[in-house]
C-alpha cells in the first residue's frame, strides 16, 4: 500500500520558516520524481516545487530564493524548506510522487503564515 505522509506543517510569523517532511511507503522511492503542491482557499492546486529521480529541482517563481526541495533516498523522504514565509504562502501543502505510473498524493499539511 502506498502512503505518503507529510507533517512539518503548523502557524508561523511573516518572515519565519519551516521544514515539510514527506515519508513514502510502499513506492521505490529513488525511481519516482517529488512534488510539493500547494492549495489556498479558494484557489486551484499549483506546484511549489518537485526534484526528479535524478536531481534537478524546479521551483515556482513565487518562491525561487525562499524554498528549497531537496531528497533522502536512504529515508524515503523528501523536504521543503521554506524561508522568508509570507501571509500569502499560507496553504495546505500536498506531497507528490509520480514515476512512470500513476501519482501518489499525501493527505496534506497545513501552512498558515500570520501574525
């Protein structure tokens, strides 16, 4: 069975960071490309950032010098730091893996930046 668990996720100040964690199950993990996802009320799941099997990272522009993705294969996990957060980072932040077959998404982990 594969499971996707995020945590890291709670309430911080504008301008403070955290650390999202996904721990994967049941996938060959060191096969599949990981995505972190985002989804604000009221507006449509957008990518935050993702690393392939292989390395390379891709960030979206609003976050691009803030947030770095990054992978432990040895853990199965892969991370999101996110720095400099700001009101509108606020979201429920998914977990993505996808290789050849289908994608595999996590139960989500909430990111309220607030003062």
């Amino acid at each position: 069975q594969v499971q996707l668990v995020e945590s890291g996720g709670g309430l911080v100040q504008p301008g403070g960071s955290l650390r999202l964690s996904c721990a994967a199950s049941g996938i060959r993990f060191r096969l599949h490309s990981m995505g972190w996802y985002r989804q604000a009320q009221g507006k449509q799941r957008e990518l935050v950032a993702s690393v392939t099997s292989g390395g390379p990272t891709n960030y979206a522009d609003s976050v691009k010098g803030r947030f770095a993705i990054s992978r432990d294969n040895a853990k199965n996990t892969v991370y999101l730091q996110m720095n400099s957060l700001k009101p509108e980072d606020t979201a429920v932040y998914y977990c993505q893996g996808v290789s050849f077959g289908p994608s595999y998404w996590g139960q989500g982990t909430q990111v309220t930046v607030s003062s």
